[in-house]
C-alpha cells in the first residue's frame, strides 16, 4: 500500500520506526483493514455492525464514557477504527461545496485509474 511506501521512504517520516515488529504487524493489518472498509461494498455491513455495537454498549456511550467501550476489544477498537476512516472517506458532501467539487473530481480520477 502507498502508506507504507510513503511512511518507508524517510525517518522522518517514519511513525513506525519505534515500535517492535509484532505490533507493527498488528497496527499494520488494523490500518489496512480500515483502509478495506473504505469500499463502499461494506457500507451496509458497517452500519449493522456499528448498530450492533450501539445496541449492545448503549448505556455507556450514552452517559459519554465510550471509551470503556472502544477499548473493551481488539475486534470493537477495530470496527470503530473502520467506521472512523469510512466516515473520513464519505464526509464529501459535508464541506463547503468548492472543496467538495474539488475531492469528488479526484474522486472520480481515482474510480477511472482503477
């Protein structure tokens, strides 16, 4: 992935380079798996998995302590982690409308390069 090519190319750069090879592996498969999640094939997934979530942990997240939450499990840190970046990648149409012109031509170069 880009990422990693970019992250790669210099220390500076280089968040990584600290950190011990198995959890590099493991921030590594979680930071891939979100990017996945970013295809709008999982949308529906998502959004039923994230329900799931609130349906079970409502009472903490609604008195704000969402954290006890997040952190509860990998599998739940991830899906957040998921949900985080499919917003990032969706949230568009959110911006003033000459940035949003702007990413959905990039949007739309991305889609026809593929």
């Amino acid at each position: 992935m880009r990422l990693f090519q970019v992250v790669n190319s210099s220390n500076d750069a280089n968040v990584f380079q600290n950190v011990d090879k198995e959890t590099y592996k493991d921030m590594r498969r979680g930071i891939i798996a979100a990017i996945l999640h970013t295809d709008m094939v999982k949308h529906n997934e998502m959004i039923k998995e994230l329900s799931l979530l609130y349906q079970m942990n409502s009472d903490a997240l609604d008195a704000l302590k969402a954290d006890t939450v997040v952190l509860s499990s990998a599998s739940t840190t991830q899906t957040i982690m998921n949900a985080l970046l499919h917003c990032a990648d969706i949230g568009n149409p959110m911006k003033p409308w000459d940035i949003c012109y702007q990413l959905a031509h990039l949007c739309l170069d991305e889609f026809f390069a593929q």
